[in-house]
C-alpha cells in the first residue's frame, strides 16, 4: 500500500492568556491509500485538531502534512482551496449543510465551486442521493430532513467531487447500525468495485472502529498506540 | 462557479431574512426616490427652458456687458439704452440681421401660484407669431401697428387663471395704469403660458421707463451664423454683451448644475443612511452565516468566492431599492408637476434617461461601498472558528 497522507511531527500549540495549551505533540502518522483509518480517543484528546491539520483547515505550529508528496501546510489559502476541492471530501459531525439550498443542490454545491456542467452535475447529485437512500427527498432543505437524513446528504455531497480522501467526523453518529455500515462501504467506494477511497474518520462508535483497517489512538495530543 | 450559480446563492442569502430584507430595500427606494425627484427639478427646468429657448424667434440676446447681477435674459431694471438698437440696425446689413428687437421683461406676483411674467415687445414693428411662433390665439384678437400706445394686452392662459383675467378685463399695472385684455391665448406646455404680452412703448410709458429696454434681441437671415455675429457685436461695442441662444443655454444649465449639487448633497444624506443600512444587514447576514461560509471554505471556496458572493448580495440590494426607487421617483416627479402646474405652468420635473442612469449608478456604487466591509469580515474567517471547532 503506498502512503497517500503523511502527518510529519507535526504540532499545534493555542495561546492561552499569558499560557499555552499543546493540542498536538511531536505526532507522526501515515495513511495508506485506499484503507479506513479510525481516529479514537478522549474529548479534549486532539482528535479533531488532527483532522483540522490533516484537512488543511488549520496550519500546524511545526511540522508537516502532505498529500500525494505535495505540502499542504505550505500552500496558499487560494490554492488550498482549490487542493481541497479537487482531492478532499468533508462530513462534519453536525452535518453542515447550507440551510438556503435543498439536498440535491446542497451535493451539487462542489460540483459548482468545481465548475462542473449544470447537467453533469444534476445527474451526479440525483445518483448520489439515490445510493444513500434520499431519491424522494431531493427538494428538501435541511430544517425539512431528520438528522439521519440530513447526515446522508453531508455524505453524498462529501462523495459529489469524488475525492481520493474523506475526512469524516463522526459519520455515521445518527444511523442505525445497518445504515451505518452500507455508508461505509459508500464512503470507500468499496462496493462500486472501483479504486478504494482514503477514508479518515474521527469516531467514538468502536464497532465502526472495528470496520476500520486501522485505529490510531489519541491521548493527550500525542499516538497513545496502534498506529 | 458561475455568476448564474452566484446570483442563486445571492438572492437565496437575501430571502433567508424576507422582513429585514424588505425594510433595507424600503430604505434604499426612499434614499434613491428622493434623489430622484430632487434632481429631476433641474432636468425638467433644463428641458423646458431648453424647449423654450429653442422657441423663441430671436437668435441672440444683448445685454449691458459686466453687469454680473443681471439674469441671462437682463437686469431686472431695464437699463440697456435703446439707441443700441440703431446701433445693430446700422450693422444688420453687414452682419446678416434681419430684426432687432428690443423688450422689456418684468414680473409680478409670488410664489403664492399668482405670479406672471409681463413681456414688453414692439409689435407695431414684429408680429407676436414672430417672435413666439407656437402661441395660438384662444379667443379675441392678437396686436395690431395701431396698438403701439395702446393699453391693450394679450394673455397666457396660466397667466388669465392666475390674475383672473378674462376677454375685456383690466390688467392693473399701478395705481394710474391698466391694460385691457384684448387676446388670451391656448394653453401651451411653456413658460409663456405665464406671460402677458404688451406694446413695448405702453409698457416703458406704463412703469416709467424712457429709453430703456431690458435686453435686445436679435433676429439674423441665418441662424447658423448666430457665434459668428455675436462675436462681431462684442468685439464691435464692448459695452454690451451678445449671447446666443447655447450660451443662454449654458449659462442656465450652470445655473441648474449648482442647484442639482445643492439637492443632490440633501439627498446624499439619506443616501449613506440607507448605504448603512444596507452594510449592517449584510454584515448581520455574515454573522448569523458565519458556520455556513465556513463550510463552503471548507469544501473548496476560495475566499474570493466569498467576497464576492456577500459583494453581489449587498448589490443586489441596493439595486432592487434603486430600482423602486427611479420608479417612486418617476411617479413622485407627476405629483411635483401636478402640484406646480398652475404655479409655472410647466413641467419642472422630468425624469431622464441619464438621471435613471445617475440612479442605478449610484445605487450599484452604494452597494459595492456597503459590501467591501462585510465581504472582507466574511472571506477572512478562519475555517475552524467558523465550523465552532476548536
């Protein structure tokens, strides 16, 4: 397996009034493409502060991320932006979907940012809603879909651009176990028989964590163990 | 993303909150509407005396030269001496004039809608048709050679409703003297509704007046020659000052123009009122969004996008209260006309193209100045403040 995500001693110390608080320590990690890694350890432990860095949604204090070779902690915010686009996708813990745009514009939203043809990106939409179950609620906005529901379409709209890797935070925190694990297998593209995806994911279910290829333990900023 | 896409994300921000969106159009339309009307008074003084002027037979005016405080049309006092008229007359061969016209201008009345012009002019010598060729005659008779001493008049009709005169009344100039109205005329859409015209030698002997004349007119065999004669003229009697029909133009439209940045500073008032208001609902707007911006940036939007997404909605704003606005200012300008009619018995206020113009264009300018702040405040979150992690 070649590594397609490396996280090089990478750190992320806060300003705290006069003090400092280290969210992250000295952390080295590597992800290999195509295999489900699941980030699990206490609150406060850093785990979402990894993903932010691993994201580019944050630059680490020191150290270094970099996807496919190119560093992701030197790119600028503009080129960042579009890195993020084109190789990453994203599901937030509370779904963060756009309230003014209903489900099927919602997935469309990167296909839009991408530039993709109005037609192309309707007919992907419309697929992707239909694979997680949502083909009859495509004009819903969010306040009209549970929040089962509307996870789904966090997950579809994550699946829109068809990204090497899905960061996931909590991804299948409201779906019965069933559900949770056909997600899984959507999220990977393991079963539409094409090339696995790099699915990154922050949970705190350990039976979604035992689905994973690999566990890396957090605590206290640093790898506690099984990495 | 395309601006179509853009607009939709826009126009869908600015739905998300209908009433206040609605109150800060409101604003705009009042803020632009007032804009409106206010400077529509001077394009419509600008189409009226322009139409007026363009009416009006004479191809120059000739007043005293350096009387700074006479009006385009003469001294308010008639104090230009009536051999100068001789003096034109002994040049009209040489010079392509073809009547010289001396007059004699004054008002009375107020602003109290009551007001006319009396116009003072030789019509033993130049038919009234002459010198205004679009008057009709209503009823009774128009001036005669025999007139020339003679008390008689003939009225504009906004003049005949505002002095109550009729056929046959007595126009009182004062105490000793008074003109019978022999003519009244239709009613146009000019100033010389307002007018009553006289025998100039009645009127001079009427207010005691002796060879004098407020201004001179000048009618030439070739109206195209009218700068090239009014520039013999001055330099021929420095004394006096020749203006063409476009110089009595410009000098009025100067006139306008102060007034126009006297109204539009007024109006810039309401307008950086409703400007504001327009910034603190799109900023509003990026507070109460701020986690939703940061999920756009999150999935790729480059601030950039951000920016000019807030950029059009605060646009858009102000552009639709622009728009109402022109259109409360269209109908406002009929309400200006409608009060004023009988008072100038023209159309003060017009609309134009180029003040609709000035409108939109203002209204597009005070969108964009309202945005930038918003727009930058929105492009520049942080990613993790934005989403609430960390």
């Amino acid at each position: 397996m070649s590594t397609i995500l490396q996280a090089s001693d990478i750190s992320k110390v806060y300003p705290s009034g006069e003090d400092t608080v280290t969210a992250l320590n000295h952390l080295s990690l590597e992800f290999d493409a195509g295999r489900i890694t699941a980030i699990v350890g206490p609150s406060g432990s850093g785990k979402s502060t990894l993903l932010n860095l691993l994201a580019g949604f944050d630059v680490p204090s020191s150290g270094n991320v970099t996807h496919n070779g190119n560093s992701i902690t030197a790119m600028p915010e503009t080129t960042l932006a579009s890195y993020r686009l084109a190789h990453f996708g994203f599901i937030f813990q509370n779904y963060n979907l756009v309230s003014i745009l209903n489900a099927q514009e919602n997935v469309e939203l990167p296909l839009s940012l991408a530039s993709v043809p109005r037609l192309e990106r309707t007919k992907r939409a419309k697929e992707l809603l239909a694979r997680v179950g949502l083909g009859k609620r495509i004009t819903h906005r969010p306040n009209q879909l549970s929040g089962g529901e509307q996870q789904r379409v966090a997950i579809a709209r994550a699946l829109a651009t068809n990204p090497s890797v899905i960061f996931a935070d909590e991804p299948t925190g409201n779906l019965d176990s069933a559900t949770g694990s056909g997600i899984l297998e959507l999220l990977t593209g393991r079963s539409e028989g094409s090339e696995a995806r790099t699915l990154i994911l922050i949970t705190h279910d350990m039976e979604v964590a035992a689905r994973a290829d690999k566990i890396v333990k957090i605590r206290d900023g640093r790898l506690d163990s099984g990495a | 993303m395309n601006f179509a896409d853009l607009f939709v994300l826009a126009q869908r921000g600015l739905l998300r909150r209908p009433v206040r969106t609605f109150l800060t159009v409101l604003g705009i339309v009042v803020a632009v509407a007032s804009m409106v009307i206010f400077l529509s008074l001077g394009e419509g003084f600008r189409r009226a005396l322009g139409a007026e002027i363009g009416n009006v037979g004479p191809d120059l005016q000739v007043t005293l030269a350096g009387n700074e405080s006479s009006s385009v049309f003469g001294s308010p006092i008639p104090d230009v001496p009536l051999e100068n008229a001789a003096r034109f007359e002994s040049v009209a061969s040489e010079l392509g004039i073809k009547q010289v016209i001396p007059y004699i201008l004054t008002a009375r009345g107020s602003f109290s809608g009551q007001g006319y012009l009396i116009g003072g002019y030789p019509f033993e010598r130049v038919p009234l048709s002459d010198i205004y060729p679009n008057l009709k005659l209503l009823e009774g008779r128009l001036f005669t050679p025999a007139d020339s001493l003679g008390n008689v008049a003939v009225v504009g009709a906004a003049a005949a409703k505002n002095a109550s005169l009729k056929l046959g009344s007595a126009l009182r100039l004062n105490r000793d003297v008074s003109f019978k109205v022999v003519g009244i005329l239709k009613k146009g859409d000019g100033f010389t509704d307002s007018f009553i015209f006289v025998p100039f030698n009645a009127l001079a002997k009427g207010i005691g007046i002796a060879n004098r004349a407020t201004g001179i007119a000048i009618k030439l065999n070739d109206a195209g020659d009218a700068r090239k004669v009014a520039t013999a003229l001055n330099a021929r009697f420095t004394d006096l000052n020749a203006k063409t029909q476009g110089d009595v133009l410009s000098i009025l439209d100067k006139a306008i123009a102060i007034g126009d940045a006297f109204r539009f500073g007024i109006s810039l008032i309401s307008l950086i009122v409703g400007g504001l208001a327009v910034a603190n609902t799109v900023m509003m707007g990026v507070y109460e969004r701020t986690r939703e911006f940061g999920v756009i940036r999150a999935i790729g939007a480059k601030p950039s996008f951000v920016f000019s997404l807030v950029v059009l909605e605060s646009m858009l704003l102000a552009l639709i209260g622009g728009a109402g606005g022109v259109l409360v200012g269209y109908l406002g300008s009929f309400v200006v006309n409608f009060a004023v009619r009988d008072l100038v018995s023209v159309s003060i206020a017009a609309v134009t193209p180029r003040l609709i113009l000035l409108a939109v264009g203002v209204a597009a300018v005070l969108g964009l100045f309202a945005g930038l702040l918003p727009a930058r405040t929105a492009s520049r979150l942080v990613i993790t403040q934005a989403l609430g992690r960390n």
